[in-house]
C-alpha cells in the first residue's frame, strides 16, 4: 500500500529482512540505485525500534568516521546500517571479524548496487555469515491504488511510480539512465564508455524478449562475441537485464540452447524505446513483448523462486514456454499472452507432453480466471498472488 507521505511499504520485503537479521550477523540487501533500499532500512530501524547506526557512505562525513573501521564499528550495538557500501569493500573483512563475536552485540545490514567486486568480495570473505536479499522495483502487491497499466508504463521505481505525470516520470527516467551510465557504472567497477553501453542497451530494447545473439550484437557494435557477452553480463550484475538461460530437457527434438534477454524494468524499456504515453506504447511493434518482460518479472517475484529455477523452453521446430519454473522436482509452466482472450495451442500442448508439466499457466490482461484444459488455466495477471501457495 501507498501511505499517506507518498513511501510505498513493502511489507514483504521488511518481514523477509527481519527474518534474516534473526538468523544471520550480516544481511545485504541489494539492488540497482534509486529502488528504495535506503527508505526500505529506514523502515525497518522504525519498526524494530532499539539502537540502530546509519552511515551513508556518499557523506563524506559518514566516510570520515569509518577511516579505522574496526574501531569505528566495534563498539556499536544494536543494527548498524552501511548504506552504499560498495564503495567501500575493504568493510567486508571487518565485518567479517565483526561478525564472529559471542552473543552478537550488532547485526549489520549493507545496501549496495549489484557489483561483481560488492559480490565476489563479500562472498569470499563472509561465507557462511551473510545472507543476501534482492531488492527490485515496485510490484503488483505493493502498488496500493495505482493501476496495473500505469505500473507497466511507468516501471517499478518507485520516483517513477509515483510522478504527478507520465511526462515527468518519463523525465525521471531518462535522467536515470544517463546517471547510470555516466556515474553509477564506473562505481561499479564496469570501464566501458556510456556512449557505447548505451548503444547496447538500446539495441537489448528493441531485442526484449528474443534469443541472444552475441555475434550479431558484437557485429554492431564492433567489438568481439565475448565481449557483446560480458557487456550484456555487466548489466545483469546491475540488475537492469534479465539473461532467462534455456531449459534443456532429455529429449529427441532439438532444443534452443542460447539464452533469452530482458530488460528487468518496463518503464526503462520504454524510455530506451522512447515511449513516453500509453497511446504510443499501444502502438509500438513492441506492445506484446514489453507486456510478456512485465509479467515475466511480476511472476517470478510473486513466485519466490530463486534465479537457479527460472528457464524458458524452445524446440527448433516451434514449440516454446515463455517461462519453466522447476520447484520441489516438479516443472511448471507459464505462457504470457497480451491478449483478451487466450487460447489452448498446439505449442502449448506439446510442452505439456514432452516436459511432463505437473501445471500451465496462461497469463494474460483480462479479469476472468477458467481452466482451459487438463492442468491448464488463463488466469488475469492482476489476480497471480492466488500462485504463491503452490511454490512457497
């Protein structure tokens, strides 16, 4: 829901944190700038009450009090927050120390960018200690009163989200993309030019939804296939693409071995496409496909499933599921339809056959749920929560 202030609560998210924090001395929580993880740690310490510490670690005053980290942070009690903290990954052999003392006197919970240095550092030095929590845009059961449409439009983003107008919330966004590529990039350690990346991430737009084809990419942009893939891979690591790796079933047909790409926010699809309203979204070539990345990034964060579940499916000769969830030995599959009224195919019922689906799924725009044959249903995109149960 929305409160009076204009904050979204994310409730979820603040009871998986509190969960966590019981289990674990060191929580991350992650995500691309400007998702909400500062206003999101800025809830929790209200709502747990007792000590808590901030350090902003942009405020060079904040930075200056954590030049001897070790004594800085020793004597602390309660919650200490490091908010940014990739900009620091020398803390993360302190917290580590930090972490080992008896009867834990503080919990640290870290925000940062996705980084692969933020990653590999924390990972190697605080395994067994720390515990990682995604954070991503704005979804269908945090939205309060604004409009499915209006979400899809606009993207998860919370600034975005809430603009008093399309106009300005696409103003916001195309702000944002330039920050990113200008200044939130090199932080993250990634050295490629923002003109270039840019021009990759557009041409990734106006691929949304489709295989990936690294050559063709490297083609365009005159750099080698690796490189195309390590581009696109950095831009995964910042949360702004979705690389849906293929599921690869023991069968006789051939199967689509290369990955699919998605940009993760539709409202920064958009700005990449430029469509600032809805009439030139409804318009665009694009329609279908941006719906399809939309829905996909609804499902898989109301499903709770981890990135190790998630596939799609292809066969050479035209069979395909937009998404494979496997969850506890059992495959299921959905299918992603921007249409009124979707339809049993002949695609569909060879994926039932050949995988063994135990369900399927035809998600669409409508208001109406029916099973359309033995294990599968049409169900409104708006009423997905009633899928959580079977995965949790």
């Amino acid at each position: 829901m929305v409160s009076i202030a204009g904050v979204f609560r994310r409730e979820q998210h603040l009871s998986d944190l509190e969960r966590a924090l019981r289990r674990h001395s060191v929580v991350a929580l992650l995500g691309p700038r400007q998702v909400g993880k500062t206003t999101l740690a800025r809830q929790l310490t209200d709502r747990r009450g007792g000590r808590f510490t901030f350090f902003d670690l942009e405020n060079p005053v904040h930075a200056a009090r954590l030049t001897d980290p070790m004594l800085a942070l020793s004597s602390l009690q309660g919650l200490v927050v490091l908010d940014e903290v990739q900009l620091r990954p020398e803390l993360f052999p302190v917290l580590r120390v930090l972490a080992d003392r008896p009867r834990r006197p503080a919990q640290f919970l870290v925000l940062g960018s996705a980084s692969p240095a933020l990653l590999r550092q924390s990972s190697e030095t605080l395994a067994g200690r720390i515990h990682f929590h995604e954070l991503a845009g704005i979804d269908l059961s945090e939205r309060g009163r604004v409009p499915v449409e209006k979400l899809w439009l606009r993207g998860g983003f919370p600034r975005a989200v809430s603009a008093r107008s399309d106009a300005e919330s696409a103003e916001w966004r195309e702000d944002f993309v330039r920050t990113f590529l200008e200044r939130d990039l090199p932080q993250l350690g990634i050295e490629i030019a923002a003109p270039d990346m840019r021009r990759l991430w557009t041409m990734l737009a106006h691929l949304h939804g489709q295989i990936a084809n690294f050559s063709e990419l490297a083609r365009s942009l005159a750099i080698s296939s690796p490189s195309a893939r390590r581009w696109v891979e950095r831009l995964a690591d910042a949360f702004m693409v979705r690389i849906l790796p293929p599921w690869h079933a023991n069968l006789t047909k051939r199967q689509v071995k290369s990955p699919k790409v998605y940009l993760r926010d539709s409202g920064l699809l958009h700005t990449l496409l430029t469509l600032r309203h809805m009439e030139a979204l409804q318009s665009h070539p694009s329609l279908g496909a941006s719906w399809e990345g939309f829905a996909l990034e609804c499902l898989i964060r109301h499903l709770r499933v981890s990135e190790r579940q998630v596939y799609f499916w292809a066969t050479h000769q035209g069979a395909e599921l937009d998404l494979l969830v496997e969850h506890d030995g059992a495959l299921h599959g959905f299918e992603l339809k921007h249409t009124s009224a979707p339809k049993l195919t002949e695609s569909m019922k060879i994926a039932l056959a050949d995988l063994k689906l135990s369900s399927l799924h035809v998600v669409y725009p409508g208001s109406e749920r029916w099973q359309m044959g033995p294990k599968v249903w049409a169900i409104p995109l708006a009423h997905m929560t009633e899928l959580i149960a079977p995965f949790r």
